[in-house]
C-alpha cells in the first residue's frame, strides 16, 4: 500500500528502517567476490518499501558490496524513501542536509516515491547526491551503478514506462520468520488522493513460475510464512501462458511443502472475487485475514475520490466473506476529512464502521499530495476538523475492537512467534487472523516457532494469552 494507497499502510508505522544492520538477516543467496565496498540503505514507507530494500541490497551483493555497519563508514548511502506522510518532502530534504557533512568520498542516492516525485529538484537543492531512482526504475538500478562505478557523476532513473518487474539475482531478506514476495508492482487504478500511479507507474504482474520459484527457495531456506505484495495485489494478471488466477497462486504458494502461512497485502474492493474467499476456505496454509480498504462509508465520497465501488458493492464483498466456513478477520484504511465530506458523509463512514465490524482499522485524515487531482479540489475540511472526526472514529473502532476481542477470551489459537519482550518475560506472535497475542511461556527460545496459547484477557489491539500444550 495507504496513508493515501493501498499497500500495507499498517507498515507504514514501522517506517524508519535501517536495512543494513540486523543480525538476525537471513542470508538466501551469496553474492559475487567482494570488492571492498560497503552500501547502507535507510529505508521509509510501506511494506513494499521495506521490501523493495530487500532487493536493491541484493542488487549490491550480487556486485560485491558488503553491508557496513553504519552510514558513516560506508560507500554507498541510500535514502529509500516514502512520499506518503505530509511534508514528506520536506523530510527528506532534511535528511539529506544531515549527510552533507559526511558526503565526501560516498555515493549518495535517493530512491523511491519521493526520488521519482522530486526527480532532477533533488540534484538542484542536494547536490552532494549523485543516484536518484524511482521505485518504477529499479530493474536499471545495476546499469546506473556501473554508470557511477565508472566515474559517472550524477545518474538519474525515473522512467514510467516500463512493462519489467524488479527482478533481481539476490535478494537480501532482512526479515528472519516472514518473507516477502512481490507479484504486482504499479496501479491501474487513479484515485483522486493517491500518488502511487505517479511514483510506481502502470501495473505489472510477475509470471508465476517465477513467484512459485521464489517460493520454494525461501520454503528451502527455512521460512514458513510468505506475505505476497502488491499495490493491488488482487489485480495479479500472470503475463505467463500458465494464466493463473491470482486465487490460483495464493493456492499454488499455500501448498508448497514447508509453507505454513501465506498472507497476501493489499487488495482492492473492485477486484476482490469469492474465488479469493473459497481459496481461504478450503487451504489451511490461507491465513484468515483479508485487508480491504474502504476509505470511506459514503458513496459519494468515493466517487470523489475515484475508487470504482459504492458502500453497497463494497458491504456485498464484506458479506461474502462472512459467508465462508471459516471465521476470516477483515482490517480497512480509511480517510477521513476528504474535501467536501460532510457530517453525514463521515456518520455514513462510522455506520459502516459498525456494520462491517473491522478487527482492524487504519485511519488517517487527508493531506493533498502534488500531482493528485485531490489536491486541487474545493470544499476543503479544515484541519481542526478533521482531527475531531478522526478521533470519533478512532474511539468507535476501538469500542467495536474491545468488543470483538472480548468473544475470543478463552480460545486457543496457532501463534507464530515473531517476539521476545526480555524484560517482560514475554513472548509475543500472530494468529492466522494477525491479531497479536502476547503470552508467557516456561520455553527459552520461541523464535519462529508454532505454538497454541489460550487467550486469557482481551485488549483493543491485541490480546494477552498462556501458553498451552
Ligand atoms: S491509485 Fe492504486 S495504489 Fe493508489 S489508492 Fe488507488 S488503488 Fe491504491
């Protein structure tokens, strides 16, 4: 995904990673013989992001690059950025400020949302930066390296034209417990609100032998959940004769030997099908939890903002998902303060609130973003306002999330342990539904593990458990 897109805008908040630095990172791949340097990635944004620094370090491996243990030691210094937040701009600039005084003998590039946005403006007020990258160039981020290698001074990628995924011969996985995969990059889509068809370009699905074959390498080396990613993930075209759905390939992932969980971020109302439904009901490797964004409870605001469904087809989704055998939890993003939402287009957002019952909800209020047609429209909601609304909502969502928490007191579900809290002698995972549980346990090292735990107290945002069996 947003935040103003779709993609995993849960994972923006964990914006602000340094990808260079974990000890934990999985090793999947070797890279060439190395020749000395090091590169450093800070990355911004959501789940593809964070992704997507994945693979461009796999880009320096397979060159030879170690990673460097910090900005200041090493040669080459990326700032993968995220023009989601307000004034992301700004922020970035700021940033690149402080690198100034480090600059000397270093490669510096801005890659991401915002390099695509800002383009050559970047070498103009930093000039100290020498790489600017869009997340649509990436498949030319080795020809840009060679350029700069060989003495070039300033490299730039930012075309939008390209028909290529990010493919690359490594990828750096720095996640240890969950992988990553992108199967779509791009968006078809124009909402009125959104930068991603400006940042990331059209849409383009990877064929899915080379998604199933990512996969099995990654079931090979130990992983036993895989998150598929894309903008709008459920749009997957396969551009390959074999033309799976993208039910198909969820199921096709799922069943590979070694794959316990697959979970898939974002999908789009328009193209949400009961075939997705039916592949969650009938393979257990289907995590119960499907993300759909809704933005907002009121049809004419989501004319507005150009989302292609009204509140009713959205609602008939929601209620073929409530249809399947399996309890499926269901997390939104919305939006509030759009221009021109009135009072009772934000009580049509709050009643849908209640209607859908959302485990989880995402809310932001609206920011104009450059080059949206949003930005330009009138009716604009003043931003005291706006805040009001937002925490209206956020206090109803948290009511319906205590509620709904408190029905599972006393159920015992599968966690996968991603956390340790030492302090609090606490360990802490996800269900299949991705609610957090934090439980106690007498076992030392619950890493990775699969474990039952019965839930003995409900939260809004997560629930506290013991371990059983
Ligand atoms: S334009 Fe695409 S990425 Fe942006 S919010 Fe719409 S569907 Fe999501």
């Amino acid at each position: 995904m947003g935040k103003s897109f779709d993609i995993g805008i849960d994972e923006v908040r964990a914006a602000g990673v340094a990808s260079n630095v974990r000890p934990e990172s999985r090793p999947l791949d070797r890279g060439a013989p190395a020749n000395g340097k090091s590169f450093f990635i800070e990355t911004f944004g959501c789940q593809m992001n964070v992704h997507d620094a994945e693979k461009v370090a796999g880009v320096f491996l397979a060159r030879g690059y170690r990673p460097a243990e910090s900005i200041a030691e090493a040669d080459v210094l990326l700032y993968n950025t995220c023009s989601i937040r307000e004034k992301a701009a700004q922020k970035v600039f700021s940033r690149l400020g402080a690198w100034r005084g480090i600059a000397d003998g270093k490669i510096i590039g801005v890659i991401g949302c915002l390099a695509q946005q800002e383009g050559e403006e970047i070498f103009e007020r930093a000039p100290w930066v020498s790489l600017v990258c869009g997340s649509a160039s990436y498949r030319k981020l080795p020809q840009l390296v060679d350029e700069l290698e060989s003495g070039g001074r300033r490299v730039m990628g930012l075309a939008l034209d390209t028909n290529e995924t990010f493919e690359t011969e490594l990828t750096r996985r720095d996640n240890p417990l969950r992988a990553y995969i992108t199967i779509i990059e791009g968006c078809d889509y124009a909402c009125s609100y959104c930068v991603v068809p400006h940042t990331r370009g059209r849409e383009r699905s990877r064929a899915s032998d080379a998604v199933l074959t990512e996969a099995r390498r990654l079931a090979e080396a130990g992983y036993t959940e895989i998150q598929l990613l894309g903008q709008t993930v459920n749009s997957y075209r396969d551009p390959s004769p074999s033309k799976l759905k993208f039910a198909e390939i969820l199921r096709e992932v799922a069943a590979i030997r070694g794959i316990r969980r697959v979970r898939f971020t974002t999908s789009h109302p328009n193209d949400f099908s009961r075939e997705i439904v039916d592949a969650i009901d009938t393979t257990p490797g289907l995590c119960d939890h499907i993300h759909l964004p809704v933005q907002s409870g009121s049809t004419r605001i989501l004319q507005a903002m150009r989302r292609t469904y009204s509140r009713e087809e959205y609602l008939e989704k929601i209620s073929w998902i409530r249809a399947a055998r399996r309890p499926i939890s269901v997390t939104s993003d919305i939006i509030v303060g759009f221009p021109g939402e009135s009072e009772s287009d934000f009580e049509e957002t709050l009643s849908l609130l209640d209607e859908v019952g959302y485990d989880g909800v995402y809310a932001f209020t609206y920011s104009p973003r450059p080059n949206t047609t949003a930005k330009s429209m009138p009716d604009a909601i003043p931003e005291e306002e706006k805040s009001k609304r937002l925490a209206i909502l956020q206090d109803r969502q948290r009511q319906i999330q205590i509620a709904r928490n408190e029905k599972l007191v006393g159920a015992t579900f599968e966690i996968m342990v991603d956390t340790h809290h030492a302090a609090r002698s606490q360990w802490a995972g996800r269900t299949s539904s991705n609610l957090i549980v934090n439980f106690g346990s007498p076992h030392s090292n619950l890493l990775g593990e699969y474990v039952q735990a019965r839930i003995t107290r409900a939260a809004p945002f997560s629930l506290v458990g013991e371990q059983v069996g």
